[in-house]
C-alpha cells in the first residue's frame, strides 16, 4: 500500500482533500531537485479543457514536428518525441510527478525543443506541473466533468486557469493564451494571461470561415486581419474545427508561415480512439470514440445525426469513483438522438455496476426510450459491444462506441484488466460478418 493509500485511509476525506495537494506540491519539489528540473530550457505548450485537449495536443505535435522542430508530446492517448509515439499505459491524463519529472529529463536528454503538454484540472490544482515552464495556454472549453474531485464547477473552471497564471509569470515564455472564445468563461481565462488570443466560428480574432464537414474531416478558411489560412483536418466533426483553430493560433504565435500551419494540420491522419472508425469490410458504420462527457455527447450527435440515414446505435457508461450528476444527463442526451441506446459498464471500479447503469437509463427514460425495445443494459463490455454490432441491421446504420477509446486497461472492483476497444470491436464486426 502506498503512502497516499495509508495517509487517506486514515485521515477523513474532507481533511485530506484539503492536504493532498500540499503533498503533491512537496512531492512535485523534491523530485524536481533529485532530477534537476528537467523542464527548464524546454518550451512548453500546455492544452487545457474538458474536450479535445488530446486532438488538439497532437494536431500542434504534428505541426512542430513536420516544420522541423524536436518537439516532444505528453497526452491522454500517447507520449514520445518526433515520431516516436509510445502508448500511453496509466489511466490518467497527467501522470504522476515521478514519471512526468522522468519523461521530462529523456526529453530534455533527446534535445526537445517544444513540449506539447496535455495539462488537467487536478494536476494544476495539486501542483503536480510544478516546474514545467509553460510558453503558451490553450483552453478548448469548460463543460460539466470532474466535479466529484472539485465539488463544484467553479472550483473545475478557477483549476483551469491555472494554466494561463503559470503561463503568464514565465517570463521567458511567448506568454500568449489561445482562448475558444465562444466559451462562457472565455473573458476569466483572457484575464490571467498578458496576451489572449482569441479563436471561434462565430467570433474571436482567429476565425473558420466557409466550413465544410465531412465524413472524412474538415475543411475551413481561417482569418485573423488581413491573413488567410486554407485549413484541411483529416479529423471529422464540427468540434474538430475549433481544435484545429486552436492548433492554427499556437502556430502562428510561435512564428510558423502559413505552409507549415497547413501542411502540419492537414499531416496528421488520425488520433486512436478519437472518431476511429472500424472496417472489416461491413457495409455498416462502427465508430470507436473516448467521448464521455455530456458536451463531447451533444457536439458528436449533433453533428453525426443528419448525416445517419439509418438507425444510430449508442453503447457507453460511466465511470465509478466519479462525477455522477453526469451519468443521467448523458442518458438523456442519448436517449434524445440516438434511435437505440445500450448502456454498459465503463471501468466501474467498486461502485455497483447496476447502479450506474440504472443512473444512466433514468436519463434515457426521460428522453423517451423503453427498455428491452430501444433501450438495453447489458453490464459486461465485451457482450454489450458484440450486441451494439449485432443490431445493426442495414448499410446506412451506424453504431457508436464511447467512452473508452484508446484506453489499455478497464478498472473493475478487482483492479484493472487488458482493454482494447478498438480490437474488439474489430472482432465483434468480424463475428458478425460471419453470423450474417
């Protein structure tokens, strides 16, 4: 049992939320100094929000590195330099300060120039980023999520901002904020930084004019005065508009031309478990997505269903251990869009499995949706996915699968186990083939 496990154990809740940071912080001190604060001479690009931080990390990854800069990358999904992208195995976004401040001093060693860091709200809240000299904030939006940690959203937007006060006191830095600014907190976040810059379709200094959404991605012209960029992201979705705004914006701050903003936006192929879409020949559409908040739900029906002609299938869950003032709302948004819904279990950990589906199927209710005709529990994943699949009765049906993307392992009550969505749904669409 670690050290935190033993102090949580006994200490009470409320108190050792209250302390744990300070223990993050000592923590985040003594490890700089044991490994000589790796991040200093590294200039740092940190990518905050609720939604597409890691799309965003890896469109502005793809970028420096195609413009020939050493350029190392830490996300949910990955971490490495260049084009030496490892997976990435712990189940969190920012890892832990003993291997961050480790991942830190390879990169330094490799001789990274820029550090494309994919930061949260608790990292910034505990101090686990101590140290990390950022250059420049990103913030992609600030929806409903973690407030099981925070306790209130406030609390969830003030740890956010965090990012542009560090970013503003560094001196050496380019001390720019790049800030969605059709996002209600937009005007908070443009206060803590010297230099806001902001992005958006329908406002900001940076714009996407004459959008064009595809199955295949998007297209746009970005304007900010008398310069143009003529934008091409192999990602779909409207909300991969804002995140390649937001990848534009960096790139200009930083000084890239116009060619290396485009070529660099449009180089970049795919993110795993970001809109993947599954083909084992089916005529059908399967899609593997990580959305697992109730704005990402909103952004990705709204966008997918005028263009399903046939039924929309909908699997997902909710993790335990975490926000559940969620859970009914994403049930709802579903259950609203979506012409059958199957619910599941999403790294329940020691909550009861039945419990959060239950949660979720209020919301599904409420939408409409009846149990056993176009609404279905089914608890294990693996089941629940070669379900979903099987539904699918025609070409223009589509089946979504979300909430796990990329991730490699599921946590249950017994601790975590393999994972991998996008195999077995490879596996699910194959077994159905053959059924057929």
């Amino acid at each position: 049992m670690s050290i935190r496990a033993i102090v949580k154990k006994f200490i009470p809740r409320k108190l050792f939320k209250k302390i744990e940071p300070y223990g993050h912080l000592g923590e985040a001190v003594l490890f700089n100094v044991i490994n000589g604060f790796p991040a200093h001479g590294l200039k740092v690009i940190g990518v905050t929000g609720t939604n597409g931080k890691t799309s965003t990390c890896f469109m502005i990854h793809r970028m420096l590195t195609d413009a020939g800069y050493k350029t190392g990358l830490m996300t949910t999904v990955a971490y490495g330099v260049g084009d030496d992208i490892k997976p990435q195995i712990h189940h969190m976004t920012t890892v832990p300060v003993p291997e961050l401040m480790k991942r830190l001093k390879l990169m330094k060693a490799k001789g990274v120039e820029w550090l494309v860091l994919e930061t949260t709200s608790q990292a910034l809240a505990q101090h686990r980023v101590f140290g990390v000299p950022y250059s420049l904030a990103v913030m992609t939006n600030v929806t409903h999520e973690h407030l099981d940690w925070h306790g209130t959203f406030e609390r969830y937007r003030d740890a956010k901002r965090q990012l542009f006060k560090l970013t503003n006191r560094n001196r050496r830095g380019v001390r720019v904020g790049i800030i969605n600014a059709e996002d209600p907190s937009a005007k908070l976040f443009a206060a803590d930084i010297a230099h806001p810059l902001f992005y958006g379709t329908k406002k900001g200094d940076l714009r996407a004019h004459n959008v064009e959404l595809k199955p295949t991605g998007v297209s746009y012209t970005a304007r900010i005065g008398a310069d143009e960029y003529s934008i091409r992201c192999n990602l779909p979705g409207s909300f991969n508009v804002d995140n390649s705004l937001a990848a534009v914006a960096v790139g200009r701050s930083i000084g890239l031309n116009r060619q290396q903003i485009e070529q660099g936006i449009f180089a970049l192929n795919g993110v795993e478990g970001r809109m993947t879409k599954i083909d084992k020949g089916q005529a059908y559409s399967v899609i593997v997505d990580y959305a697992h908040t109730p704005d990402s739900f909103e952004k990705l029906f709204a966008d997918l269903r005028p263009v399903v002609n046939g039924k929309m299938i909908v699997m997902f869950g909710s993790a335990g251990r975490r926000d559940e003032g969620k859970r009914s709302v994403q049930g709802e948004i579903a259950g609203k869009y979506a012409d059958e819904v199957v619910i599941t279990e999403e790294d329940d950990r020691d909550v009861d499995g039945l419990k959060i589906m239950g949660q979720i199927a209020a919301g599904a209710e409420k939408a409409g949706k009846v149990r056993d005709k176009n609404l279905f529990l089914v608890h294990d994943r693996v089941e629940a996915i070669n379900f979903s699949v099987a539904r699918a009765k025609n070409p223009e049906d589509t089946v979504l699968l979300l909430g796990k993307g990329h991730e490699k392992t599921i946590e249950r009550a017994d601790g975590e186990h393999p994972w991998d969505e996008i195999g077995t749904a490879q596996k699910a669409v194959s077994k159905h083939l053959l059924n057929k």
